[in-house]
C-alpha cells in the first residue's frame, strides 16, 4: 500500500519535487511518477495507486486546474474521504473547479523548505491525521486532553501556590508587627513597674514623714498645754497673796490671760505646723492619685500584651496551617507532573510505533504489507488454495512456504484464529492487493 498519491500537472513537477522529498525524507512512500509499466494502460494504473494510497494530494495551480486528469483524480480522492488539498500558487474561487474550492487547503506557494513553516504545519497535521490509525489518534487524542488536563491543575496548583506564599508573606510581617508592638509594650509594662515602684516608695516616706510630723506637732501641743497649765498655778498664787481691789481685778483678768495662754501658747508655731500637715496631706493624696493611675496603667498594658500574645499564637497556628497547605499543594502539583511526564513518555512511545509501522517492514525477499489481502488476478494459473497445508501459526511459517516455491511470488495470512491456534495461510504467483483489515500479506521484492 502506498502512503501518499500525488495528484498534480505535469509543469508543476519540479515546484512538487521538494515537497515530495520531504516527505519522503521522513518516511512515507510517495506515488508521483506517471511513467506506466508496460502491458498496462495508464487508466488502470492510476487507479491501482489511488485505490492503495492512504491519501491523496491534489496541487492546485493556474495549470493544474485545467487538468482533467487532475480534477477527476481530486474528486475520487475526495469520495474515498483521503483529499489533502495543496495550494502551489493563490487561486480564486473562480479560478477552482466546481465543488473543490470548499476543500480546506494547505498554502505552500511560499515554502521554502521550512519545517517550522505555519503552512507546512497546518499540512503536516493533516496527512498526519489520513496517515495515522484511529486507534492510535484516539489514544493520542486521549492523552493529550489528559495532558491538558493535568497542565491546568499544575498552573492552578501554581497560582494557588503563589497566593499562599503572598498570605504566608504577609502572615509574616504581621507577625513580626504583633512581635514588635509585644517588645513595646512588654517595655512600657516594665517602665510603669519602676514607676510604681518609685511612687510607691515616694508614698512611703511621705506618710512615715506625715506620721513623724504628727508626732512632733502632738509634743509641741503637749509642751505648749504643760506651760499654760504651770503659768495659771502661778498667776493664781499671786492673786491670794494681793489685797483687795487687786485681788478682786485679778481674779477676773487672770483667768482671761491664764485662758489665752492655754489655749494658745505659740500661734505662729501653731499656724506652720498646720500648714505642713496639710501640705503633707495634699502630697500623700497626689502620690495616691499617681499610684492609681500607674497600677490603672499596668492593668491596660497587661492586656494589651494578652492580646497581643494571642493574635501572635493565632498567626503562628495560621502560618503553620499555610505551611501545610503549601506542602499539600506542592506534593499534589509533584504527582501532576509525575503523570504529565508519564502522559508524555506514553505519547512518544506511540509516536515512535507509528513512525515504526508506518512504513512497511521489509526483509530479505518479501515486503511485508499490514492490512491487505492478496487476490489471484487472471494471469495467476498456479492458484492453490490447500486446506491441508496451508494451516500455519505465523506469518514467518507462511513466508517459508512461499518462499520454498519457486512460482509463488505472494502470499496472504488470514487474522482469523483457529481453536486450534493456526491460521488460514495462501500462496500465489500473480496477485494484486487490496485493503482488508483481516489480512496482512507479503511480496516478493
């Protein structure tokens, strides 16, 4: 079976020279000569090739629209369901041929033998897709959506990846935020103890200099009453011993004077003592409102360190909750790239057996072709078909019977297994193949 059928004019055959090299280059078996052997009409010939290739492709010019040959060639290949249509030069709709121009075509009028050619790539992709099996496209088919699949988790793994190292990020700086306002605090907390502290101790000396000050003004007192008490003894003493009308105005002046001398022997003593019981009073009552306010202080600064030590805790539990996910996240985008590597390995393996079976395997005598029968044409007088003999169990034993005749020139191995395990094998010495999935064939170089 031939790979590809070139369909072209006869001028354009140096302009299809190159693509046929390349392709050829890469392996496939191209049909492009229209020389016919002898003994055969070229109709027939033409036939034979087309009915066989895999595809057919049809270059399309100024001349080649004009052909004939050509034309009918494009639309039998466009019936089997195997046109590849290739533009040589730009034509218009006018200028193709009825019912073609709606044939999506490839635009090589200017490739310059470039593989990476957008052109050449659009064309490859489509004899690719003629030439390929459907099993093996539907695998291919298979595996790429499934790679596609697993590159979007991977990016998506990613950008979830990246928003997590932005919250763990900002995470972070929170943190270290809440540290530092913890340092600061923790500080004023400290500061206010010392000033605690230090009014404390102020508040203790105030009231031990208070309790001392009391102590001298109750003495002063004591002394100050001791003194009047002793001053009236006298006075009285002096005013038995006075006569008469002295001792009459005595009597009722010294108990005045006698009175006030009680009753204040030292008032500017008196006055500065009070005035500093009060001053002493007025300090002790400030270094208290000052205490209250330093232990009111404290309390808040507590729990603003509480708080502050909680939303540290919270955003340690957090972060370490980020860290898990992330973790999570990069094992899962691992195992994705675990199964897009073996997605990829996969696809090359199956790219590899395709560029392996698509050309056909040969060996020392015969060309081994997949998926055709062999068919005894009219001229094939040796035909034998024998029952008997011809049950073999591979395509090697059937190959060395052919090969042990010396008028057999092809054979055909039946796919159909036996319960017995072999297969129907049949020799000719003239026969043409056609396609038939239930065969596989050979033929004598």
């Amino acid at each position: 079976m031939t790979d590809i059928f070139f369909s072209y004019s006869s001028a354009d055959r140096d302009r299809v020279r190159p693509i046929r090299d390349a392709l050829v280059a890469q392996g496939f078996e191209v049909f492009w000569d229209q020389q016919v052997p002898s003994g055969m009409d070229w109709d027939t010939w033409i036939r034979q090739h087309l009915a066989k290739s895999r595809c057919a492709m049809a270059f399309w010019s100024a001349t080649s629209v004009s052909s004939d040959n050509v034309r009918h060639e494009a639309t039998v290949a466009k019936q089997q369901g195997k046109l590849i249509s290739v533009l040589l030069e730009p034509l218009t709709a006018e200028q193709f041929p009825m019912g073609l121009y709606a044939q999506q075509a490839a635009n090589l009028s200017g490739w310059n033998g470039d593989y990476g050619h957008d052109e050449w790539r659009k064309f490859r992709r489509e004899f690719e897709a003629k030439l390929t099996p459907l099993w093996v496209r539907r695998q291919i088919d298979e595996l790429e959506a499934e790679l596609v699949g697993e590159r979007s988790r991977r990016e998506g793994a990613e950008r979830r990846d990246k928003v997590l190292q932005t919250q763990i990020a900002k995470e972070a700086e929170v943190q270290q935020y809440l540290k530092e306002e913890r340092d600061i605090a923790l500080d004023e907390v400290a500061a206010l103890k010392a000033t605690v502290e230090e009014l404390t101790r102020a508040r203790s000396e105030a009231q031990a200099k208070q309790a001392e000050n009391q102590q001298g003004l109750k003495r002063q007192l004591d002394k100050s009453r001791s003194i009047g008490v002793t001053l009236s003894l006298l006075v009285i003493a002096a005013a038995v011993a006075t006569v008469g009308f002295w001792t009459y105005q005595l009597i009722w002046s010294a108990p005045a004077s006698l009175s006030a001398a009680t009753t204040d022997p030292a008032p500017e003593q008196l006055a500065a003592i009070k005035e500093e019981a009060q001053r002493q009073a007025k300090a002790t009552a400030y270094v208290e409102t000052k205490l209250k306010a330093a232990e009111a202080e404290l309390q808040r600064q507590a729990e603003a360190a509480g708080d502050a030590d909680a939303k540290r805790k919270a955003a340690e539990a957090e972060q370490q909750r980020l860290r898990d996910e992330v973790q999570r996240q990069t094992k899962a985008a691992a195992d994705a790239d675990t199964k897009r590597r073996a997605a990829e390995a996969e696809q090359q393996r199956l790219a590899a057996a395709l560029s392996q079976s698509t050309p056909a395997a040969t060996n020392k005598l015969f060309e081994i072709r997949r998926d055709m029968e062999a068919k005894a044409t009219t001229r094939d007088v040796n035909y034998r078909r024998d029952l008997r003999s011809a049950l073999i169990r591979s395509m090697d034993e059937c190959e060395q019977k052919c090969t042990q005749s010396a008028s057999c020139n092809a054979f055909t191995l039946s796919k159909t297994v036996f319960l017995t395990g072999e297969r129907q094998c049949y020799l000719f010495s003239d026969a043409e193949l056609v396609p038939n999935s239930n065969f596989d064939s050979g033929v004598r170089k």
